[in-house]
C-alpha cells in the first residue's frame, strides 16, 4: 500500500541532537587532537587537499584499494577531487568535476567511486531554480582512470525543483549504479507544510538508476514511496544482488532502518532491518551504513526510541534476504554518524561519533558476527558541530583508515590510519 502524509522534513537539522545535548548549532572550535592512550596508534595521512576543503568520502574497490573524494573551493565555486591510498599515504589529487552552482551541505556529500580496472564514477549536487532545497544529483564515469570524464548527467528523468540528493554510487557490470532520495512527489500543491517548506506536500521517495559505462542512464526504479527526507543511503553488492539501506519513514512517524535487494532490475519488499520502533516527528539527519564481505551484509545505525540513544548494528547471513537480531555497540550520548567494514578476518567494525564531556569523539569497535563486542576504542577529538561532517572508515589489509572534517575557518580534510586492534570478540 503506498505511504501518504504531509512532510515534517527538519531542512538538515539535528533536531534529536540538538534537543538532547544542547548544540545549538554553535560548538567550540575542534580538539582535534589523536588519542593513542589504551588503543593502537594511528599515523596521520596527510590528505592533499587545499583550505577550505571538507565532505569526505572513503570507498573501497573490488581490489581493495582504498579511495578518499572530498569537496574545496574553486575558482568561485567548487571542485570534486579525490586521491587513492598508496603504501605510503595518499597518491597526488585528482579532480572529477567543478562548477558553480553546486549544492553544498554538510549530510548530503558527493563521492567518486572505482570499478577497479580504470573506470570511475563521480556525483554532485546540482542547484534548481525554485527554492533553498531545490537541487539534483549529478554524475559522470571515466573509462580511462580519469583522464576524461563524460559529459554532467543526471540518473533521474524528473526535473522538478524539488530535492534529490543522498545519493550512494555502486559500479556495477552494466555501468554506476545509484540509489538517491527523490523529492518530486514533495511538490503537490494545496497542502500545508512546515515553515519554509511550503510546497512539500507529499513524501520523500527512494529511486535507484543510474549511468551506463557509456555514460547513458540507466533505468529507474521506485524502490519505496515513503522515506526519511534527509538520511544517507546505503547500497553494498552481494552474490544475490545489491542490499539498499536507508530511514523508513511510516504515517506514523516511526523511523526505523529498512532495507530491499535489487537483482534483475526488480526489488524486494522493503522490510525493517529491526522494529526499534523510533518515533521521530523530523528527520534524524543520520543515515545507515552498509557493508558486504561475499554473501555477509553488515548494517550499522543510530536510533533513539523514548530518546535513548544507541548505535547499532545487524549482521545478514544470506546476502541480505534477512538480518539476525541487532548488536548494541554503544548506547549513550551520541551524535550517530556511522560507518561499518569487514575486517580481513569477516569481523564488522563499526565507527561512530560519540559525545564525551560535551565534546565530540570519533570512535570505533569490532563486533562478531554473533553477539559480541570488543574494546571501543577512541581515534581522534573533533568538534560537535554539523560542519564536522561524517567521519568516514575503510579497510586497508591490516589497517582501518579514516577520514574526516576539522571543523574551522577555513575547514580542511583530515585522515588516518590505525592498525587493526589485535584484541576483539
């Protein structure tokens, strides 16, 4: 049956956090410092990267090399770069795209991503006339390791001047998969909305395209009428098809995680990774993570049912068909923030940002596949405040690498890497 209500997207607030730990958009400038104490060193990695730069994205390719993206300004706009990790640190920077009329914001962040054999994929935001959140995704693929790039296109057909964005890119055979939240339904007229929000009548949706390797888009899919307005997405690949995460929004207003599996160009059902039963009247800004090692998904969150706020993680054995009960990874004060990734040895590691002494802390954690968790460990102090961003993790053989913003005027991309923590479940 499909969802019908009026909006009540927050317009990239962090209203729960903001409520509960007093942010008030206004957070003191970053600690920033490393935290080796009772956890395994990390060597910083200096990311080459010019002031002003922030929006970090790592991604891993089906080779397993590691792959850093970010945004910085740019003749009087912007410019999507990226660097690959080397043995010893990040290669020379490399740019996909620029313009001038991007959208930025601090939880809708582009990417670019590697099919391992000399193609890449890049998206954007693109801005629409229409209103503050009216804006498109953008992509473009590279079949020569990025020494030219198609043409800008977007994976949607729908042009109106309402909001899509979130969006995850996956390679695939057939060319650069995409899922991304679609707001064209948000503009049916003759219903109220919230302040500054006026149009958005109806809700959010998820739809997965794409573009081909010969930069021609892929078809489109509607894989859930009603979403979260402004939470990441997630996709992984698996032998039995692509697992897509992301916030389910129901009439009722609960915001669990839900996940479907695309294979032959049809989707599965949407079902509920686990009935948390969050009941939130606006949008969380805080997104799932996903990860896949063969036929094992791992699917990490934060939630705050009667506003007790955990992150979470849930372990698919079967190439996402279904997930077994959750694991808590830490409950307490949080800002959310997630990321997962296989270790080596199939163990998921979840990282997150945690709120220690009113000030932000990234950390992280192995779990089993069961029920176990080992040692949290701290990575590195940073600050509260949306600009901060998302923390970014990845898998480097026998190391996790991280990527995130320091916060700042100018802001600038930071990284490190850190040896797989020998104890753990």
């Amino acid at each position: 049956m499909a969802k019908a209500v009026t909006s009540a997207r927050s317009a990239g607030s962090d209203r729960f956090t903001v409520r509960r730990a007093g942010a008030n958009g206004l957070v003191a400038v970053a600690c920033l410092v490393l935290l080796a104490a009772c956890s395994p060193a990390p060597r910083q990695l200096p990311v080459p990267a010019g002031p002003g730069a922030a929006l970090p994205r790592l991604t891993t390719d089906g080779t397993g090399e590691v792959w850093l993206s970010w945004v910085e300004p740019a003749g009087g706009g912007h410019a999507l770069k990226y660097a690959r990790l080397e043995p010893d640190g990040w290669s020379d920077p490399a740019e996909a795209a620029r313009g001038t009329d991007w959208f930025i914001n601090w939880a809708d962040f582009p990417s670019v991503v590697s099919a391992g054999d000399g193609r890449l994929g890049a998206h954007w935001l693109e801005k629409r006339e229409g209103g503050p959140y009216a804006y498109h995704v953008m992509m473009s693929v590279s079949t020569d390791s990025g020494r030219t790039w198609s043409p800008p296109a977007s994976p949607h057909d729908d042009e109106s001047a309402t909001e899509h964005g979130f969006a995850t890119l996956l390679p695939t055979d057939a060319g650069l998969a995409a899922v991304w939240l679609d707001g064209r339904n948000t503009s049916a007229p003759g219903v109220d909305a919230p302040k500054g929000h006026q149009g958005h009548g109806g809700a959010m949706t998820l739809r997965a395209g794409g573009l081909g390797w010969n930069a021609q888009p892929l078809a489109e899919l509607q894989l859930d009428t009603m979403t979260c307005d402004c939470c990441q997405t997630g996709a992984a690949a698996t032998g039995g098809g692509v697992v897509v995460v992301y916030r389910d929004r129901s009439p009722q207003e609960i915001r669990d995680i839900a996940f479907t599996l695309l294979k032959d160009g049809r989707a599965t059902a949407p079902r509920p990774v686990a009935e948390d039963n969050w009941h939130m009247p606006a949008c969380p800004v805080n997104g799932p993570a996903i990860a896949a090692s063969g036929d094992r998904v791992a699917v990490a969150w934060f939630t705050a049912p009667g506003e007790r706020p955990a992150v979470k993680l849930a372990v698919s054995p079967d190439g996402g068909k279904s997930f077994g009960e959750p694991v808590t990874v830490e409950s307490g004060p949080s800002l959310g923030r997630v990321d997962v990734a296989f270790l080596a040895d199939g163990r998921p590691v979840v990282s997150w940002l945690a709120l220690k002494d009113k000030k932000a802390e990234i950390r992280y954690r192995i779990v089993s596949a069961e029920d176990a968790a080992g040692e949290i460990h701290s990575l590195a102090k940073t600050s509260r405040a949306r600009s901060s961003g998302f923390p970014q993790m990845a898998v480097s053989g026998q190391h996790l690498v991280f990527a995130w913003t320091a916060a700042g005027d100018p802001s600038r991309v930071l990284s490190a890497r850190v040896p797989v923590p020998s104890s753990g479940p």
